[in-house]
C-alpha cells in the first residue's frame, strides 16, 4: 500500500501498488492507492482525512457517511464510480432500515474500495468534518475536537480473569480505539459497573486528551451508544458576553446567544470594576459569582432554544480580556489597574467546568486561550488567531475599538501587540447626544458641501431624513441621538464641508451661511436635528473627544508601525461591534486607522470569538496561538516617549504629519485651512470640495 497527502504525481512506486485503486478524497485532495477491499474509513484515516465515527465501524453510529462522485475526473486521471465501491452490506441495509441513510450516502466503515474513486466527505451541517463560520468569510474550521466518542463492547465479568469491570473497559479502549494508558474521571469510578450493566456491556466513553503529549483521560460515560455531544465557545467581553452552542461531532453551530455583561452593575468600565473591587471587600466575589450565574444562564437558554441537555456540553472555550478573565476565574484583577500591569497568569489554562460553578456535564473540561499582556487579553488572541497575521505575507493591522483598543501588527516574519486608552467616546459615551446603537438613534450622516444641510439615516427606519415619508416612520420610533458609527461619520462630514478645520475647531465663520451652525458659549455646534425642545447638535467638545479617541488609537498603530518599520499597512481587520458598523472610508477621513487600499479595509466581527470557536474545534489551534503569543512582541505604549508626539499630530484630521494618497483617490480631502470661532466675516474662507 502506498499513499500521499497531496495532488501530485505517483512517484516510484512498486508495481503492486501501482495496480492498486486510487482513491480521492474531497475537499481535502488527499488521495493515494490501497488495495482492493479496504474500507473508505480506513483508507482516510491512513491519509489523516477527517471523517467521524462513534461506534468504531461497528455501522451504527452513522457518523462515517461518505458519497461516491461519479465520473471522469481528467485532472486526477481517475474515472470514479459506484461500481468501483462495494454494494450495500447487511450492515448498511441495516442501518438504512433503523434510521435511515439518505440517497447517495455510504457508510465509509463499510463499503469498499473495489476500483478507483473520488469519494466526498460532505460539508453538510449533519455530518462534516468542518464547519464554515457564520460569517461573510468563506473560511473552514478544520475539524480535530479535543474529545471525542468511542463506543466499546467490553467482555463480561469471568471468575478466572478478575480484572475489574474499569480495567476491562480501559483494555478494550486501547483494543478498538488505540487509547492507552487512559485516566478517568474521579466521579465516573463509582457509577462504571452500573453504567456497563445497563448499557449490556457496550457503552460510549467520552476521552479527552488536549495534548498529543498528555494522557487522555475518561471524562463521560453513557449506556450503549452515545451519538452526539457539544461544546461551548464563549467570548466575555466587558459588556456583552457572546456564545456559540456547537455539535462537536459535526462542527454544526447549533445556536447563538448572548447577554449584556451583569458586571456593568459594579462599573461601567474595566477600570471601574477594577476600583469597585479595590473598594469592597467583597467586590471581587461579587463580580466573579456574576460572570458565572451569567455564563450559566446562557448555556441554560441556548440549549433550551436547540433542544440540548446541557449534561451533553463536554468542552469549552473562553477568550476574555484580561480583567474579564481573571474575574470570570476569581483572581483579584488589582494589580491589571496600575503600571506594570501584571497578569496573574498569562499562559492558557484548563479546568474542570465544576472547579469554575459552571454547571454542564461533571466531566467537562474548560479551556482558555493565553492572554497576550497586561492590557492585551484572550481575546486579542483569539482575534489573531480568527485573523491570522502571522500566516501571511501582508502587512495586517487588526484592531478591536472599544474602551481600550487592541492593536495587533504583523506578517509571518514579525507581530506586535498594543493597546491604546481610546475611551467610551466611539461607544456614544461622552458625546453630548451619543447613545448605544439602538432603535431611534442616528447611524449614517451625510452634509451637503454647499448647504450644509445634513441627511441622517435612523435604527429602525429605513428611509432616509430627507426622503418623503420618513418623519410618519421615524415617529414610532423618535429620533434619539447618534449611536457610534454615526458619530464618526458626522464628525467626518462636517471636516469634508469645511465645518471644522483640520484642527478639529467648528469654524464660526459658517454662522453666516447656515443657521445649522450655532453658538455655544465660547465655541460652535453643528445643529444635526431638531428645533424647539428636542435638538441633536455635535457640539466642539464632541469632535474634541473623537479626536482624543482616534488620536490614541491612532498613536498607538503608529508606534507599532515604527517598530515593524513600516510606513504603511497592506490590510486592514476592524474586530468588534464597532468595526461592523462604522464605513472605513469615514474611520480613514477622520484618521482612526492608517492610510491603505479600502478594498483591504474589512470588517471581521467578533473575532476573538470566531478564535474561541477554533479553538474548540480544533485542538491544534490551540497549540498554535499558545506558541505564537509567546512571539508576539508587547509595546507598552504609556513607555513609549515617542507616543505623546504621535498622539498630537494624529490629533488633526486625519493627521497633521501622515499622508493619506490611497484615501485622497477617492475622497477629495479639504485643504488645510485656519478656523474661526468667533463667527467672523473673515474667518473661514476656503475652496469647497467637488463631490
Ligand atoms: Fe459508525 Fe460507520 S463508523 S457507522
């Protein structure tokens, strides 16, 4: 027998071998030659193709199923067909009978390789070795599970041989499954004879073993066979905690959920939380038992809304950022709000689901991925594993905005990590008419160059402010305030009219064009919506606080850019609400993010949670982001006496120093101008941009 794990060539083989079958599997393209009457499974498994299986081939579990592509496949030189796959056994005919094997489908523990083929794992969502994210992205998530079902019939009990009814479970384990020098878990040993009996002597072993180099350990036990278990990856975030039920067996996300974080009640932010618990003895304790009773009511409801016993939960991921991670495990978070913000712990960590009150099958396991610094948590990590800068070539950026910004820059040679105290201001905070994003708020802004009048599209209305009937539908809904995304983009509006200088001053002198400019005290706002009582006006302390926002993130992308010794970034990976929201073209116009090809500006939603999925449905993923963040390279931006000069100059918009020339293609950026606030004549001349 002779096989290879690519498309190439048959390169010297033995002539034997050469008269054996060749066999195809899809999509992975591995093939190579095995002799007439080789089960499918057995075939893949010698080319490490992924394909499931329970019952160890005994053809009940289902969980094998392979189809045959017929036809002539020119390019691999192999013309496939059914005749070249052994008919339907008594055992297949069986399984068709009891639960029913759809058209097309085989068993692949069953059936033969008479001839050659090209066989397909199929990518359904029932039965697949991989599970395509939910996501725009096209991207799989091999499969390899950190557990995994294996069903044995263990020999009875036999006075003369007076092994005990666990030992002989254990040697037939290593028997079917290879599994040696198997551990179990303590709360199983009382319940195996029981278990065993029930189940006629054949029962499902759940064997979890993480690392190649540990020992695999028994950690569920069920009478006869057990076909299905699942996993949890979940994203904590300091204000929402986010979810995924998945099937561990076909990678199927079985359902999403998520909930406000319950911890706002002690603090809004992270530093908050981090005084509360320096202020209250018992802060700490209060937090941690939260986060939990949290976590815990959310796998209680997205199982309850798919039908799942959360006993048959198994593994699960975490990412979090530092203060969220080491509250959800019960370490006092101090020392992560003061200089030099030392982690307890930063490498990855694994429980027992119970050691941490979360309440789903006894023998779970919990998994979390490794911070990557004092302000740059699991999450960060899961982000950059989602994104992968380290597997390319490309100059990538990844960011996630929210209070504080994580900032990760790298390619394959080289990846740097920051974090940058942007604030609440891109949330809505500290903005005078700022809201979360939710029905009646301002998310899309756009001002006439000429008038200045503005048009603003509203959450839960779908035409815009200046089209016929939009004040009948905004009415159900009032016009609220300006959610984040809107803020960026009116602020950027009213720099690309000339409403504010590149110094981010609304200039006065427009006063005497438009009445949507008016006074406020000493300084000017932009009136967006409104007259008489309720008004939504940008104010200049609004613009000032998204430029000290985007003037940190900014800063701290431009120290990591020195450190690669970069001028520019190849692409661009906005993580996290925000970046699914905001329009790059407008993050760019204000200089929140570098200058770069808006093809390659992409927004990847949760990221880090996409990561926490990886890292669930594939244990060796796990390995990857626990080597890579041990490269990635840690900038301390408050360190930095460099950061305060790059915080100024990005205060302008977009910046007073960088060059924008793939922005300026297809924006018309204003010229730089001097502003007025004192509503002059004189003060604010300037040319208007063509639009
Ligand atoms: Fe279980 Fe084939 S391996 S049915």
């Amino acid at each position: 027998m002779r096989y290879d794990d690519t498309s190439g060539s048959e390169s010297s083989m033995t002539e034997s071998a050469s008269k054996d079958p060749l066999v195809l599997f899809m999509p992975s393209g591995k093939r190579g030659r095995f002799p007439v009457g080789t089960p499918v499974l057995e075939a893949a498994r010698k080319l490490g193709v992924y394909v499931e299986s329970v019952c160890g081939g005994r053809a009940t579990c289902g969980r094998c199923q392979v189809e045959v592509q017929e036809g002539n496949f020119a390019k691999h030189k192999i013309v496939s067909s059914n005749d070249h796959i052994s008919a339907r056994g008594a055992k297949e005919e069986r399984y068709d009978r009891v639960r029913g094997l759809p058209e097309g489908r085989r068993l692949s523990c069953s059936a033969e390789i008479l001839g050659d083929l090209v066989i397909d794992v199929p990518q359904d969502t029932v039965i697949n070795a991989q599970v395509v994210r939910k996501a725009a992205s096209d991207r799989v998530i091999e499969r390899n599970a950190a557990v995994q079902l294996c069903y044995v019939e263990v020999d009875e009990p036999d006075m003369h041989k007076p092994l005990g009814d666990l030992d002989r479970l254990k040697v037939m384990l290593e028997k079917d499954w290879g599994w040696k020098d198997l551990l179990i878990a303590p709360h199983l040993i009382p319940q195996v004879q029981g278990i065993l009996r029930k189940g006629n002597w054949g029962v499902t072993a759940a064997i979890h073993r993480d690392m190649d180099s540990s020992r695999p350990f028994i950690v569920g036990l069920w009478p006869d066979l057990k076909n299905e278990m699942y996993g949890i990856a979940c994203d904590i975030g300091s204000t929402t905690i986010a979810m995924h039920l998945v099937s561990l067996l076909s990678g199927r996300i079985v359902g999403s959920t998520g909930t406000s974080n319950p911890q706002i009640r002690f603090g809004e932010d992270l530093m908050s939380r981090v005084s509360y618990v320096m202020m209250n003895p018992d802060g700490r304790e209060a937090m941690t038992i939260a986060v939990r009773e949290a976590i815990n009511g959310l796998i209680g409801k997205v199982c309850e809304e798919n039908g799942v016993d959360r006993t048959d939960i198994l593994d699960m991921v975490f990412v979090a950022n530092p203060i969220m991670h080491h509250l959800f495990l019960g370490i006092d978070p101090t020392e992560l709000g003061q200089a030099p913000f030392a982690l307890a712990v930063s490498g990855a960590l694994q429980y027992w689901a119970h050691e941490i009150d979360i309440n789903v099958n006894r023998g779970a396991r919990v998994y979390l991925l490794p911070c990557i610094a004092g302000h740059v948590g699991a999450d960060a990590a899961g982000a950059t594993l989602s994104e992968g800068p380290y597997r390319q070539d490309k100059m990538m950026l990844l960011v996630d905005v929210g209070t504080n910004a994580e900032i990760i820059l790298g390619n394959r040679s080289r990846v740097v990590a920051a974090s940058s105290p942007t604030g609440p201001a891109f949330e809505g905070a500290e903005i005078s008419s700022g809201q979360r994003a939710a029905p009646g708020a301002i998310e899309r802004v756009r001002i006439d160059p000429v008038t200045l009048e503005p048009k603003f599209r509203v959450i839960g209305v779908e035409k815009w402010s200046d089209e016929e009937g939009f004040e009948e539908e905004a009415a159900a809904v009032g016009v609220t305030g300006i959610c984040g995304s809107a803020i960026i983009e009116v602020v950027a509006e009213m720099y690309l009219s000339g409403i504010i200088s590149e110094d981010g001053v609304v200039d006065g002198a427009m006063a005497q064009k438009s009445p949507r400019i008016i006074p406020n005290g000493r300084t000017f706002s932009y009136l967006l919506r409104g007259d008489g009582e309720q008004r939504i006006t940008v104010t200049q302390n609004d613009v000032r606080a998204i430029q000290l926002a985007k003037a940190a993130l900014y800063a701290g992308i431009k120290l990591l850019m020195e450190k690669q010794g970069v001028d520019r970034v190849d692409t661009i990976r906005f993580a996290g609400a925000f970046g699914s929201f905001i329009d790059p073209k407008y993050a760019m116009v204000l200089g929140l993010i570098p200058d770069c090809d808006l093809n390659e500006v992409k927004a990847v939603g949760n990221a880090a949670g996409t990561g926490a999925l990886m890292a669930l449905l594939n244990r060796t993923h796990r390995r990857e982001i626990e080597g890579m963040v041990k490269k990635i390279e840690k900038i301390e931006t408050a360190l930095e006496p460099h950061f305060q000069q790059l915080f100024i100059d990005a205060m302008a918009l977009p910046n007073k120093v960088d060059p924008f020339p793939e922005l300026a293609r297809i924006v018309a950026l204003p010229e730089k101008k001097v502003a007025s606030n004192d509503g002059g004549e004189d003060g604010g001349r300037r040319r208007r941009r063509p639009r």
